[in-house]
C-alpha cells in the first residue's frame, strides 16, 4: 500500500439497531484511541449502495463509513462474523481507510466523481486509478470517488457531466434537484441525442432545470488517454454567459491544458458531434486499405460540409475552423486512440455495428449521432454526402467499399460550390 494511504484501527461499539434491524454502530472518534481526542464516541455512516454487474443482477452492498474512511473490516478479530448482526453494547475493532482522497480533501483539494460501479469506485477511491478505462494511468490524488451521485454533487462550484450522450438525460434528471443552484453544468459529451437531435447543451438545460446561461461545453482535441498522461492540448469552452466561460476555464486549465474560452456554443457542440462522423468514414477508408490521400480528402470535404452545416443551423464558420472544429477532427481522424476511428476500421474491414463495438468496447458516438446529423442536415437543406454513406453503412444498408464507390461518383463540382 502507498504511504499516503492509511489504514486505522477504529473503536467501534453496537448502540441500538437501525430501522431495518441491523446494527447501529458508533466510533469512538479520531481513529478509535481514546487519547487521540476528546470527541468520545461519534455517529457512523451506514447506507446500502447497488451496484450493477454486466450480465447479472445489480447487488446490494452495505457501506459503513467513520469520520476517517470507510471501513474494510467490521470486526479485525471476527473478520467472517456476520456484518452487522452484532449484540447491543458490543465493542469491535474495524479497519477504515483513509484513502489519499481523503487526505487531499480534508487539504481543501475535492474532485468527487460519480461512477456507477463499485469495482470502478473503489479502484479509484483506492488511489488504483481507472484500471478498465485508462490502464496504467495514476490519476491525480485529489479525485475521490462514490457510487452515490448525489454525495458527488454535495456543495460541487462546477458540475461535469463526463457520460455518453444517450445516458445523459436520465443520470441527470434523476438527481436534477441535488444539483447545487448556481454551479455552471459542463458538457463533455459529443453526440446529438438520438429522437429529440437536441445538441448536449439543450439535454443537460432540460434535464436539470437550470438557465442555459448556466450550462457550459468543453470541447476540442482531447483524447482522454493522452490528457491522463499529462500530455499538452488545448480546448475550447463554450457558454452563452462570458462569466461562466471563464470561470470553468479558470477551474480546469493547467500548464499543460490551455481552454481557450468562446461564445459559439452550437458550433463549438456540431464541431465535436459531427468529427465523430468523419472520424468513422477517414477510419473505414484506413480498414479498406486506403493511403493517407484519401484520409485527407475525407477530412477536408468532412470538415467543408460540417461547416455548411454549423452555419446553416445559425453557427459562426470560424469556429469550425478552430479546435473544436478542425482541431477535434484532425485529433479523431489521426489517431489510433479515438474510438470512433478504431470502430470505422472494423466497419472498412467488414464488420457490422455490433461486431466493431464489441471489438472496440467504448462509445462511439459517431454511430448514434450519424443518422440525427443526416436528420438535422436534410432539415435545413444542407447536402451531407459523407455523413450519408456513413448512415447507409452503420445502418447495414452497403458495405463501406460500395460507400467509397458511391462518394467517388458524384457529379463533378466547384470546390467552394
Ligand atoms: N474518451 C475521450 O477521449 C473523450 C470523450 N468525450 C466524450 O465524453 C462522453 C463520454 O465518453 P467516454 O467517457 O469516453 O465513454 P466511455 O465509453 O469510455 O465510458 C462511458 C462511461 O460512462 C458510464 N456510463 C455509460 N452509461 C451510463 C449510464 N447510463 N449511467 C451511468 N454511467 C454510465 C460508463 O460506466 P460503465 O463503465 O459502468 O459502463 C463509463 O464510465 C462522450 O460523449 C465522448 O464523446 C469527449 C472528449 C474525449
Ligand atoms: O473526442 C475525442 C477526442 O477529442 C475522443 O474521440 P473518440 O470518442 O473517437 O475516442
């Protein structure tokens, strides 16, 4: 274990039984020795947490938390003993951890993330980082971790809403009246929610209730494994109030992450909504074999009508052409991390849509998005030919080298046309 983790004995004694029949459990305050303080014996927090499991049923968990951390062990020298199934008046001895979350928070530094999982939660509670998502990558001491989100978002100056695009409504409508009032709601998702088309922005103001001048976007060349590693990028930060802009900016730059702030916030979202579309046609050119001319044209052409488009619905172009927009779409298209591309290259080397997430096993937002873009595109009269051969294969209809065949085909035009 770290040194910067502890684990403390703590003092613990039976008093009474909660509503549901298990033991009440008080803690005799700062880590159980009655030297260490005079607070005498404190409240412990007991609640139950479900946690999903893929492929079966949630399960429920009891959690028993001290002032210092939660504990791992009810009873050191009883460890098999029943929970919480304990005499009134008796008196165990618990491990709590006190994990460097814990540590950084009681300094003053708090990033507490919500996750849904429990392995996930105590891995990164634990201070073993995310080992499913980002292998190999410590994360910063003061991120602390919960599967409650409502503990998340106690007393948060700025909430980040970091999750697919379709799950978005429904995590935050259902916690919506424990968002704390006035605190700026970020926007990282990438996607258009599919049957509304509404843009992130419009989901996280509905679902929540907030004002749109207080929901923020954070979007640009960012490639979560790169960013984990500490390596340098920029972004862009996307508000409709200037205020709120600069201060999630102010909140999340450092010396190797450069926000730079802005007003477009639909453009700043299509940019990032509708890369993830190219991103899957330039990685289907790559799983068909295609050299690096063909990867350029499609980036090109795929930021010319994303453009056209973002202007259409009411966007500035020059936003397209910045990190949002160009920036986002260079990093998608290039790398191998991104993995809208890796999933265009199984869709290039023949796999259908199910097949590809299940060898690439993260979201791809491209594949969701691409029809609502098609949808917004032929609302506002705008022709989209790459995001249409990107439909017809997602959607099973041709096979990404017919799509090829097919863009390659169209009427010869002016290039500006
Ligand atoms: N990864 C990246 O490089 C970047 C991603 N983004 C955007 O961020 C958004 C999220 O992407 P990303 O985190 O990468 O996606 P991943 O697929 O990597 O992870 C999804 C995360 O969301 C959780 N999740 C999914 N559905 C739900 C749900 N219904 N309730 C609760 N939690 C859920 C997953 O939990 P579980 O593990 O339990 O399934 C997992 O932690 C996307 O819109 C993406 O475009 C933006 C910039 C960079
Ligand atoms: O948006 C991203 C980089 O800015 C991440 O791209 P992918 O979702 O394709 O991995």
């Amino acid at each position: 274990m770290a040194d910067y983790q502890d684990l403390l004995v703590e003092r613990l004694r039976v008093d009474g039984r909660d509503e549901d029949g298990g033991s009440r459990l008080l803690a005799h305050g700062a880590g159980g020795r009655a030297e260490d303080g005079p607070d005498g014996w404190e409240p412990v927090e007991r609640r139950t947490e479900i946690v999903d499991v893929a492929g079966a049923e949630p399960v429920r968990v009891d959690v028993v938390e001290t002032a210092r951390g939660p504990l791992l062990v009810l009873d050191r020298r009883r460890p098999d003993a029943p929970a919480l199934d304990l005499a009134d008046g008796t008196e165990v001895e618990g491990l709590a951890l006190r994990a460097p979350s814990r540590v950084l928070a009681d300094a003053g530094a708090e990033v507490a993330m919500w996750g849904r999982r429990l392995e996930v939660v105590a891995a990164v509670a634990g201070g073993r980082g995310n080992p499913a998502y980002l292998p190999g990558v410590a994360l910063p001491d003061a991120v602390t971790a919960t599967t409650d989100p409502r503990r998340a978002l106690e007393g948060a100056d700025v909430v980040v809403l970091a999750l697919p695009s379709q799950s978005l409504r429904g995590v935050l409508g259902g916690v919506a009246d424990a968002v704390p009032a006035g605190a700026p709601l970020v926007s990282l998702a990438k996607g258009l929610e599919s049957g509304s088309r509404l843009r992130m922005s419009e989901v996280v103001a509905e679902a929540s209730g907030a004002a749109r001048e207080r929901v923020a976007v954070v979007s640009g060349p960012n490639l979560a494994r790169e960013i984990a590693e500490r390596q340098p990028t920029a972004t862009v930060v996307a508000a409709h109030a200037p205020d709120v802009a600069a201060e999630v900016a102010a909140a999340c730059a450092t010396p190797v992450f450069r926000p730079y702030t802005h007003h477009d916030v639909l453009g700043v979202e299509l940019g990032g909504v509708v890369k993830n579309v190219v991103g899957l046609a330039v990685g289907m050119a790559e799983g068909l074999g295609y050299g690096d001319n063909a990867k350029a044209s499609i980036i090109t052409r795929g930021l010319a009508q994303t453009s056209r488009l973002a202007v259409a619905l009411g966007a500035e172009a020059a936003t397209l052409a910045g990190l949002a927009g160009m920036g986002d779409l260079v990093a998608t298209c290039a790398s191998p991390l991104s993995r809208n591309h890796q999933t265009g290259v199984q869709l290039g080397r023949g796999l259908d849509v199910g097949a590809a997430a299940r060898v690439v096993r993260q979201t791809a937002e491209g594949v969701r998005s691409a029809p609502s873009v098609l949808a917004l595109a032929r609302s506002a009269g705008v022709e989209m030919p790459i995001v249409e051969q990107v439909v017809d294969v997602v959607e099973g209809r041709v096979h990404a080298r017919e799509a090829a065949r097919l863009l390659l085909a169209r009427d010869l035009k002016h290039e500006a046309g």
